[in-house]
C-alpha cells in the first residue's frame, strides 16, 4: 500500500516530528476513506469493475432527447450531466447529439484542468464535415462547479451545431451521431488527485470507439503528473517490465516494453496501484479492445521502485 503520497515533515522536536507525521496519517486515511464508497470498489472503470461503456447513449433511429431511453449512468455521487441534440432543420440531413457527465472536487485548479478537458470535448464534437469552416468554441476556465463546466460546453457545443450546413440527405435516413465523455476524481492522496476519463463516439459504427483512461493531476499547480514524474529513468524499465507482466490480456503489438510504455494512453495512481491505459488498436487489434495494466504498490516496493511524486 502506497503510505507516502504528501511527504512527511521532519521538526527539530522528536515531539513535534511524532505529531506531524500523526496528523499527515490521519489526513491519508480521510483521504482514502472518501474514495472508498460503493461506486468506486473497485476503482471505476477498471477491468475489475462494472462500468457501461456506453453511458448515455440513446436510439440512433431517436428524434427527442428529453424523452428517450437513455443508456444508465453510472452511480457516481455528485456526477452530473447534460446533453445537446440537433438536427438539420430543413431535411434531417445531419443529426447529432453529445453528452457531458463532470464531477470535480472544489478546487481552483482542478476546476480549470476541466475546462480545459470540456473544452477540447466540444470542439471535437462541433466540428464535423458539415460545418462551413471550424467554430472555435470559447474557453472559459473561470467555471465554478462540474455544473457550470458541463452546461457552458454543452450550449456552445449545441451552438456550434446549429450553425452546420444543409448538405441534403436526398431522402435518406441519417443515424443520430452521438459522443460522450464522462470525467470524475477517482483517488486524492495529498495534493494529487487522479481522474477517471471515458469517452465514447457512435454512428451505427463498427469497431471499438471507447477510450478509457486516468489521469492524475496536482492540484497546486493543475498539471497533469507524466511518466517522468513518477519514475527516475533508471526505474522505467523495471517498471516497464512488471507492466507487461501485469496487463489484464495479453496484447499482441508490443515488442519493446519501454518503448511501450513511454506511448502509453495514460498513467496515474489508484487505490490498487500505478495503472496504465492503452486504447484500442494501439497495442492490439481492435477486437482486443482496450488493455490496462495495474502494478501494485507492494510490487514497486518490492522491485526497489520509488514514486517521485510521493517523495
């Protein structure tokens, strides 16, 4: 188990020393407490858990969001989430919907890593084939709550849209387009917290178009923490070695497991360990979908493997 995320404060006073690291104690175990609930045991969208892929997704064939049968959600306390549906006014020639699900601590900067996050969801979604010319969406990092980010985004992504041309569907049907991206804080040790990612995109589409990651982000400074910052470079070999050792199928596209590593999709702290995240068809076919490795922390204690950023 991970036990030094938040450093320890030495004093000159054995007394004051024994106080400190007794109240960093106590604050790691809140820490990991809040995080302990039922929706998150095991941690969310890991391959050990429950976890709809497809959250929010309605019936191509559908023409009223506010009515339709919706995919579930996930139980995530304190998720919420928005969606925006649009059709050509003239023939239905295009047809598109996007869905926002944001939860996030009541912190400045992880506020505005998710606007930033939003940000780039809604400018993927609002430019398509039909648009006359790409439409910046604006970027509004001064949001307040996962409400707000998730309900700016989704009108300017549902105004962006609106705007698209009439290309003429000659009669056609046209499938509804649907993305989706949910985002919640799934683990906080100190000042690190780590973000569970998952998007989806659908047009009656063959395939694998799900994406699933972790991010973990500090939260002094709303920078994402990378490969390099959790590992010295003479350890990323060695941890590289234990990540092949520990993926949840065996991928059949890595010949080099550093290389691998270093163009992985993601990699974070959970509960469980150091997760890395591969989405379908980089290190598989997409038949093989999405591959995860999770190294635990006894391991790394064991292989002599320290984190930089628990230091």
């Amino acid at each position: 188990m991970l036990s030094s995320c938040g450093g320890k404060s030495e004093t000159a006073g054995g007394t004051d020393s024994v106080a400190v690291q007794t109240q960093e104690t106590a604050q790691e175990a809140e820490d990991l407490s809040a995080y302990e609930v039922d929706w998150n045991k095991p941690t969310i969208g890991t391959p050990a858990s429950t976890f709809n892929t497809y959250f929010g997704m309605i019936d191509p064939k559908e023409t009223d969001d506010a009515n339709a049968d919706m995919q579930p959600m996930p139980p995530i306390k304190g998720l919420y989430h928005n969606s925006c549906m649009f059709s050509c006014p003239e023939d239905g020639c295009f047809r598109k919907r996007d869905i926002l699900a944001l939860r996030c601590p009541d912190v400045a900067k992880l506020k505005q890593w998710m606007c930033v996050r939003a940000h780039a969801f809604a400018e993927d979604c609002s430019n398509g084939e039909e648009c006359a010319s790409h439409r910046k969406i604006p970027q509004n990092k001064n949001l307040e709550s996962a409400k707000e980010i998730c309900d700016f985004y989704v009108a300017k992504t549902e105004e962006a849209i609106s705007q698209y041309e009439c290309k003429g569907s000659e009669g056609d049907f046209v499938p509804l387009e649907q993305h989706g991206m949910l985002i919640t804080d799934v683990w906080k040790r100190g000042d690190l917290y780590t973000f569970f990612i998952s998007s989806w995109y659908d047009w009656m589409s063959c395939g694998d178009h799900t994406r699933r990651t972790y991010v973990t982000v500090d939260s002094k400074t709303g920078k994402g923490i990378g490969l390099n910052d959790m590992f010295e470079a003479k350890d990323q070999k060695k941890f590289a070695d234990l990540m092949m050792k520990n993926f949840d199928h065996k991928p059949s596209e890595v010949h080099d497991a550093l290389a691998a590593l270093k163009d992985c999709d993601g990699i974070a702290l959970i509960r469980e360990g150091v997760i890395v995240s591969f989405f379908p068809y980089h290190i598989g076919c997409g038949a093989e979908g999405q591959f995860f490795s999770i190294v635990s922390y006894d391991e790394l204690e064991k292989a002599g493997i320290a984190l930089k950023c628990c230091k």
